[in-house]
C-alpha cells in the first residue's frame, strides 16, 4: 500500500520533513528568530527529486510556518522562487527585507 507524501515539521532538527511512502524523501532546514523563520536549504534525495515534491514539501513548510505566525526569509533558492511566484507566499515576506531577496515590495 502506498501513501501520499506526509511533511512534518521536526523541530529538534530544524527542518521540514517529507516522507514518502513511510520514506525520508527530502527536508527543509530553517533557523528561527523571534519573529522570522530563515529557510537555509531544501533538498529532496535521489530518486524523488523532479517528481514535484519539493514544490510539496515548500508550500507544506510554508503554509505551517504561517499558521505558526513566523515571517519567512527565504534564504534558500527553492523557497525564494515559490515565494516569487505565489503571492500569498510574499505576505509571508517582512517588508524590510523584500529588497534584500530581490522580491516585489
């Protein structure tokens, strides 16, 4: 029987992870501040990558750091890229540092 994948957000690591089929397939590691979650490096392993789960696993990631009240800085390159092209992502962007990650203000 297989299962979708399933994020979840391992806070002794510091990172999102996503599992596949009962499998570690990818993670995303943050580091928190008091108000700001900086996502630092995505990566899903071997043989799940370029079948859109790190797409899943970032919007997972996201969708939970929001409901956690954390602004997002997108260091890493897969994070920023989802956050330029959702719109609901850039919200999650302090405006103080839209500039910085070459992001719409």
């Amino acid at each position: 029987m297989t299962s979708g994948p399933e994020v979840r957000d391992n806070t002794v690591e510091d990172r999102f992870e996503l599992f596949v089929d009962g499998n570690l397939a990818g993670i995303a590691e943050y580091q928190d501040t008091v108000s700001e979650r900086a996502f630092v490096h995505t990566e899903v392993f071997g043989d799940y990558s370029g079948k859109g789960y790190a797409r899943q696993l970032v919007d997972a990631a996201l969708d939970d750091t929001r409901e956690q009240g954390f602004g997002v800085l997108p260091l890493c390159p897969m994070v920023r890229h989802v956050v330029q092209t959702q719109p609901e992502y850039l919200a999650l962007v302090p405006a103080w540092a839209r500039a910085r990650f070459e992001l719409p203000q």
